[in-house]
C-alpha cells in the first residue's frame, strides 16, 4: 500500500467512526501535531504510530516486504 492509500485509509475510517482528530490523538496516545502531519502527508510516521493509530480505530496493521529482484 502506497502512503496516499494508507493516509486515505486511516481518515476513511476515522470519519466512519465519528472521531476527531483530537479523539484519536487521545485514543492512540499519538500526539495531535504528528497526526495532523501524517494526515496532510508531511509526515513519517513510524511503524509503532501506525500501529497505535490502526489499534485505537479498531484496524490491524500488516505488512510484506516482497523482494522485487527476485525472479
């Protein structure tokens, strides 16, 4: 998944729950400053703010890493 398409859906599931930016800031522990920065795509979240973000909205955070030069 691509940032734009993770940033997306982190927002499409914070507005489906009704939840702020300052709720979520609060539910995750993820300061409001560095959401609103990942949220606006100027920021870099890493794998532990996704991950405390994807827990207070209920979702799982999972990943591959595929190797492209293999054939």
């Amino acid at each position: 998944m691509h940032s734009q398409q993770l940033i997306e859906t982190i927002k499409t599931r914070r507005d489906m729950l009704n939840v702020t930016q300052d709720m979520l800031a609060d539910l995750s522990g993820v300061g409001l400053r560095t959401l609103k920065q990942f949220e606006s795509g100027k920021g870099n979240p890493t794998l532990e703010t996704l991950n405390k973000l994807g827990n207070a909205l209920g979702m799982e955070l999972t990943f591959t890493i595929k190797d492209m030069t293999a054939k």
